[in-house]
C-alpha cells in the first residue's frame, strides 16, 4: 500500500470510476449487419444441391426476404438480386429478372460483366 492513500479513498475512486464507466458501456450497441443475410445462403445451397424447395417456391421466400430487408432498411447481399433473377427466369418473369439483373448490376458494379453475359442471353444487350 501506498504511503498517504487511504483504503477508502481507492475504493471511493474505484467506485467514482466505475459509476462514470457502468452507463457509457450500457449504450454501446452490436454493429449493425451490413447486408440482410437471412437464409439466403441456406436457401441457395438446398435449392443448387437440388434437395430442397422448387424455383417457385424459393422466388417467393426471397421476395419475402426482400420485402422485410426493405422494412428493416437493411441493404440485400451481393448475388440476391441475380439469384432472384435467374429464379424469376426459370418462372417465366423474364421482365423481371432482367430488372433484377440490372438491379445487381448498379448495387454490385464488380457483378457487371456477368450480369451483362446474362442480358445478352436475354436479348436485352448492355443497359
């Protein structure tokens, strides 16, 4: 122990200091996720491994994923948008997918010279 300090006055800053330190820890908060993941990766893989849901029904849960992302304003994962439009392909919504595809196209730049393969499989050409 230190000459000239007191047990009580190190317990009083301990406790000083941990007043001051208990509520600023209390409002740290997690990050918020950069994109809005929920099961769409599990959906993917079980619909590409071919054991899982038809196209159809896994175009539905996305637009549901899709829908709550948009309430939460929370941004959709790179590939979404062109796995949205591949399903919306196989569905007949060509109109669709190929705004879907424009839509990966201008959130994702790097996804360009893919999603313009995949309009030029379309006949839609570069946009």
């Amino acid at each position: 122990m230190r000459a000239g300090v007191s047990p009580w006055r190190r317990s009083a800053t301990w406790l000083l200091g941990a007043a001051v330190v208990a509520p600023l820890a209390a409002c740290v908060q997690a990050p918020k996720p950069l994109y809005h993941w929920e099961g769409y990766q599990r959906g993917v893989y079980e619909f590409l491994k071919g054991d899982g849901i038809g196209a159809d029904e896994q175009l539905t849960q996305m637009l549901a994923q899709a829908d709550k992302a948009r309430g939460r304003d929370a941004a959709l994962p790179p590939g979404f948008r062109a796995h949205l439009g591949l399903l919306q392909l196989q569905s007949g919504r060509v109109d669709e997918a190929r705004d879907s595809f424009i839509a990966e196209k201008t959130a994702f730049p790097e996804a360009s010279h893919y999603m313009d393969f995949l309009l030029a499989k379309m006949g839609a050409g570069k946009s």
